[in-house]
C-alpha cells in the first residue's frame, strides 16, 4: 500500500488501542503523531537499498522497534515527572529508574500487566507497526512470516480503490476512537455501542482479507495443477509448462 494508507490505517488502529488500554489523555497527542510516522517507517528500507520488504518489515523488527519507542517514551515522561512532581502518565520506576513493569512480569498476574503504563505504551507502538504488516500480507508481494512460510494476496500495492479503503477506514476509525476517548474522559464509563464499532471495524478488515487471500489461492487452483512427488514433496506446474524429473521419458509431466 502506499505511505498515505499506511499512516492513515496506522494511527486508527493505534488509537483502539489508545482506548482499549485507556492511555493517559495528556500523552495521547505526542504518541499518536508517531504512530503516524511509524505506519509508513518499514518502508525506509527502499531510501536505505537493504532490499525492500525484508529486515524492516519482519515481526522481530516491529517488536524491537516497538520496544525502543516504548522505552524512549516511557522514560521521558518519567524524567517529565520526576522533575515537575505531578503524575502526567504512569511512568512507574524503582530505586534504580528500571521501570516496574519488568516486576510485575514476574507475578504473572494479567490484570496487573495489562494496566502498568509501560505495558501500554508498548501495546500502542506494536500495534502501530503491526498494521504496516496487515496491509502488505494481502498484496501481490506479500511478506515472509518466517524463513519457511510466506503470505501474499491478491491486491497490487498501487490499487488506488484500497488505498483509499484503508486509509478511509483508519481515518474514520481514528476520529470515532478519539470521540470515545473524549466522552470516557468526561463522564469516566466505557460506551457497550463501542464494541460494536470495532467489531464491524475489524470485520471489514478481516472480510477484505479472507477475500484477497482467498482470490491468491483461486488463481493458484486455476492456473496450476499441483500434486504429490516422492510422497514428500508437492509440485505445482503451470499451464502450458512441462518438469523433467529425470533422464526417462515417463519423467517429463506436462500441465497442458
């Protein structure tokens, strides 16, 4: 997808989670402009010539870049504290200026995990470059998950109907969050209609996405015959193709 759609569906899907985790109001403005920034960050890779969609666009890449957001963050807000007095977000650290978060993962207790502010805060970054991930498995590229399992669609990344979609849907998700974010800060409940909302937010998403994998497999089924080699191995030819396996003339398969 294009920067426009990965900003947009970036900063939609960071303020759900800015609204699920009730993310302190005060900081709120300063993590979502980075979250717009994060959205199209991974495709750095193509001004940096490390070859796209490879090293910035695996799930260990997000999870260490969501870590250092998090960590710059979080201790900057502690620095802010420390120094004026005043809870401004819950930048909780020890003796040592280590976030507490890291002892409270040793409780195992989720209620108290889930609520500690660095917990959050990570949550919102992760999601933020996990949306990047979202919109390019159901291209035509795809990405590799693992060095063993690749996942591609069958949207081109320059479709400008999806981009629009997606960057329609992460803007419209991002003012309705924010509106919720607002009216729980003012009478301090959580709206049951806005579970709704993300439920048929996140159907759409994930229609858009059964539908796009699903056409990839249909035109594999239609323009492939596939079967079953040395009882270990599938081979997939393509019409109008024939594979030599060996040196006899019942070696050569032909898809005609």
């Amino acid at each position: 997808m294009n920067k426009n759609a990965h900003q947009l569906f970036a900063i939609g899907l960071a303020t759900v989670f800015a609204y699920l985790f009730d993310i302190n109001l005060f900081i709120l403005p300063f993590i979502l402009i980075l979250a717009f920034f994060i959205g199209s960050f991974p495709d750095k890779d193509l001004e940096w010539g490390i070859g796209h969609r490879g090293v910035t666009h695996s799930l260990l890449f997000f999870f260490l870049m969501a870590l250092l957001c998090t960590f710059g963050v979080f201790y900057f807000y502690a620095i802010l504290e420390s120094a004026i007095g005043v809870p401004v977000f819950e930048a909780e650290v020890d003796e040592n200026f280590i976030p507490i978060f890291f002892t409270k993962l040793s409780s195992l207790d989720m209620d108290v995990i889930f609520n500690d502010g660095f917990f959050k805060l990570f949550a919102f970054f992760f999601s933020s470059f996990f949306s990047h991930f979202i919109l390019d498995i159901i291209t035509l590229s795809g990405l590799d998950v693992t060095k063993e399992v690749h996942i591609s669609g069958s949207i081109r990344s320059n479709n400008t109907f999806f981009n629009f979609f997606f960057g329609s849907v992460g803007l419209i998700t991002f003012f309705i969050s924010l509106i919720f974010i607002i009216l729980r800060e003012i009478s301090g409940t959580i709206f049951e209609w806005s579970t709704w909302f993300y439920i048929i937010d996140g159907g759409l998403i994930v229609i858009i996405f059964i539908i796009s994998i699903g056409m990839k497999f249909k035109k594999i089924k239609e323009d492939y015959t596939c079967f079953d080699y040395d009882k270990k191995v599938q081979l997939c030819i393509p019409k109008g193709t024939c594979i030599q396996l060996g040196s006899g003339k019942d070696d050569l398969i032909c898809n005609e």
